[in-house]
C-alpha cells in the first residue's frame, strides 16, 4: 500500500504534511500586520488558523485577485513580517500569485484586509464592554453600602449575609474579568 494513501480518502500522508507549520516573510503595512495581530488576540484564535482560514478560500481568493490588480500602494513604510502558516497554505498561495501574475505580499495583504469588518465589530463590542463595566462599578458602589448595611442588621455570622457575601464576591469577580477583557480588547482602540 501507498505510504501516502490510505482507506480514508480524506486523511493521507501527504494532506497531514500538508497541515504542518512553516515560516514564511511578508512585506506589508504595519496597520496589516497590527490587523490580523489584533484579530487574533481578540478572538483567542492564533493567528496560523486565520491566516490558514483566509487563503484556503479559492472564490475569495479570486475577488482578492480583482482588487488586487488595480491596487496602487501608497506611500506607507512596509515591514517585514515572518508568519506560521501551514505548509498548504503557503503552496496555495504561491501557486495563486504565479496564476494571477500577483506579488504574493499583495495577495498577503488584501487577505488580511479582510479581516477589517470583524476588527470594527469588534471594537463596537468593546465599547459596550467599557460602558457596561461603569455601570457594574456604579452598581458596585451601591453594594459596598448595602453589604455594610446587612452587616450591621444582622450580623456577618447570619446565613442570608453570607450568601450575600457570595453573591458580591462573584459579582467582583465577573467584573474582574470583563476589565481584563477590555484590558485585552485595548489593541483595537486605534483601527478606524
């Protein structure tokens, strides 16, 4: 039997080296590279799987080869920049720029623009987040006192105070979390 061929005709050998992980360098905008960067941190995705996602598409590869034919580059500094990407990925995407007589760093960059509409919702989604996280310390506030009210009604040793108790101490927690959260989402707060 083949080594690369097995009774699944979706798993083989080759498809499996297909998925392993090589270096490949880029020149792009920064705001390119801080893009993808930025997606991936929000998401908790890493960003070989993004980048893996975006060329593994041929239709949109296709519409990207469109734009990218008409595409002028301004004047912006472009950086070099290594990604991980699979080994799939990286044949794909040289095989497309050779097809479409494309510079493989463009067909790179407008992939990665494509991740521009989930950047900008985002960042809506993280404003709510901050405008949420003062309403919870408001309500924050208003709980200190009413747990120093309890407190003095009925003592710290009473069962309804204590579950009080554990009900603010998650409440704190929850919020903890969010301000890591938006603490974390901070990366997007320069995208327009």
């Amino acid at each position: 039997m083949n080594e690369s061929k097995s009774k699944n005709p979706d798993i083989s050998l080759d498809s499996l080296k297909g998925m392993q992980s090589v270096r490949a360098t880029f020149t792009l905008p920064k705001h390119t590279i801080n893009l993808l960067s930025a997606i991936a941190n929000q998401l908790g995705v890493k960003q070989k799987s993004i980048f893996d996602h975006l060329v593994e598409n041929r239709r949109i590869l296709d519409q990207i080869a469109d734009k990218a034919r008409k595409y002028q580059p301004k004047q912006k500094p472009r950086k070099q920049k290594t990604f991980v990407l699979s080994k799939n990925s990286l044949t794909r995407l040289d095989t497309f720029a050779k097809e479409h007589k494309l510079p493989r760093d463009v067909l790179v960059e407008f992939s990665i623009k494509q991740l521009h509409p989930l950047i900008v919702q985002e960042k809506e989604k993280h404003e709510k987040r901050k405008t949420l996280l003062q309403e919870m310390e408001k309500f924050n506030e208003s709980g200190t006192q009413f747990m120093k009210k309890a407190r003095y009604l009925v003592g710290e040793e009473d069962s309804i105070y204590q579950k009080l108790e554990y009900v603010f101490a998650l409440y704190d927690k929850n919020m903890d979390e969010l301000k890591n959260r938006i603490e974390k989402g901070k990366c997007m707060e320069d995208f327009h």
